[in-house]
C-alpha cells in the first residue's frame, strides 16, 4: 500500500475472526480498536438505541480499527474506511472456528458485552438464538463485498484474504503509528 490505512474495517462472515484479527492491527498499528459488538448489545442482548449514535462518534475520529458489521451500519463504516480486509475463509474453518468459540465461551461462561453471557450453544436451532446456525445460514452474506463497496465508498479499498497466512502477511504489512 503506498500508504498505511488509518481507518480499517474487518469484515467476514460470523465466527471468522473479525475482532481477533481488528486487535492484532490494532496492537500492530496502535490504532485504537472499537468492538462493534459492545456498542450493539445492551444487558439481556437488547439492542441499544444509541448504537448508530455511538458508531458515527467513533467513525468521526481520525483513525481507528473496527469490524465491518450490522447492516444499519456497514454503509457508515465503509464510507469512512481507508481499505476493509475481508476474511473470506473457506466455510470449514469458519464452522471450526465459531463452533470452538462458542463452546469455549459458553464452558467457561466468559461475559461478552454489558453483561450478556454465551447461552447454551443447543439451547435453539433458531438463527437468532444460535451463533453457530447463523453463522452457517448466512455464510453467503459477503459474497457481493466487492460490489457493495463500489456502491456504498467508491474510494475504499478491499483486501482480500482466504487464510489466516494471507491475513497475517497483510497485517505485518503495516507501519506502526
């Protein structure tokens, strides 16, 4: 890149490695990592009122490191991105991945955001309910990444990757700040 990024978005599909893979670049960069997640679930996995709000607070700042996600959110990000990495990972190590972090959440009963805790991972076969059947059900949603991006910020640039190599070698890319 002829110039390293100041504002970059992580985009994949659910249980990709969206937040692990922002705060390596942020630990890379110095940057300052947001979690999306924290500002879209309230106690009890309420969505909170201030979401958008609190997003266009953060995205308004000179530089920062956040995962490409929400839908009421996402044209927000991009239009302010200097380039979003998408981890587009084989559907295998995807389900491997959500499936692990799910289990191991739920096991060790680790608090994600205000309060919420991972619920029983066979509690529900609902979309909704179950981050690992989402994650399989809408294992598809950024197959038109590309052409989103041309529509929603004409100027951000797409990174690809397929692996987490290819992740890595892009990341160590990257000039401290």
């Amino acid at each position: 890149m002829p110039t390293s990024p100041c504002r970059i978005a992580v985009a994949g599909t659910s249980g990709s490695g969206k937040t692990t893979w922002a705060r390596r670049i942020s630990g890379r960069t110095g940057i300052p990592h947001v979690e999306v997640d924290a500002l879209f679930h309230g106690p009890d996995w309420t969505p909170r009122p201030e979401f958008l709000d609190d997003v266009r607070a953060f995205l308004a700042t000179d530089a920062w490191v956040c995962e490409y996600q929400y839908p009421t959110a996402r044209p927000l990000i991009s239009a302010r991105a200097d380039v979003v990495l998408w981890l587009d990972l084989p559907v295998r190590t995807v389900m491997r991945q959500v499936t692990t972090r799910t289990l191991r959440r739920w096991w060790r009963k680790e608090e994600l955001w205000n309060g919420n805790r991972q619920p029983h991972p066979f509690r529900s076969l609902d979309p909704d309910g179950n981050i690992v059947v989402w994650a399989w059900t809408s294992r598809h949603a950024l197959d038109d990444l590309p052409e989103r991006l041309t529509t929603e910020a004409p100027g951000t640039r797409l990174v690809r990757v397929r692996s987490h190599d290819e992740a890595r070698r892009w990341v160590a890319s990257l000039s401290p700040r």
